[in-house]
C-alpha cells in the first residue's frame, strides 16, 4: 500500500520527463497493490476454512 500511496502522492510532481516513467510506475504499484489484496484474501478464506 505504501508503494502505491507514495507513486500517487508524487504523481502532481513528476516533470514532464519522467511522467510516462512515473506513471508506468504507479501502474505496476497499483497492480502488485491489488495482487497482495486479493491474496491475502484468499489467506483469510483458507485460515476461516481450516478453524
């Protein structure tokens, strides 16, 4: 969560040099921000199911 968190504070202050970079950054943060979610999910479900 931070990761993506840092990359979306910074996003207004990305030069325009590095706003394709910046932004594909956040992009990947945002993606392993849902990944992480989604398994940590599926780890509550299987602790749930084996109690």
């Amino acid at each position: 969560m931070l990761d993506y968190g840092w990359w979306t504070q910074l996003q207004p202050h990305f030069s325009p040099a590095f706003k394709a970079r910046g932004d594909e950054e956040q992009k990947k943060a945002h993606a392993r921000l849902v990944a992480e979610t989604q398994a940590l999910a599926q780890k509550i479900d299987e602790i749930r199911s084996s109690q």
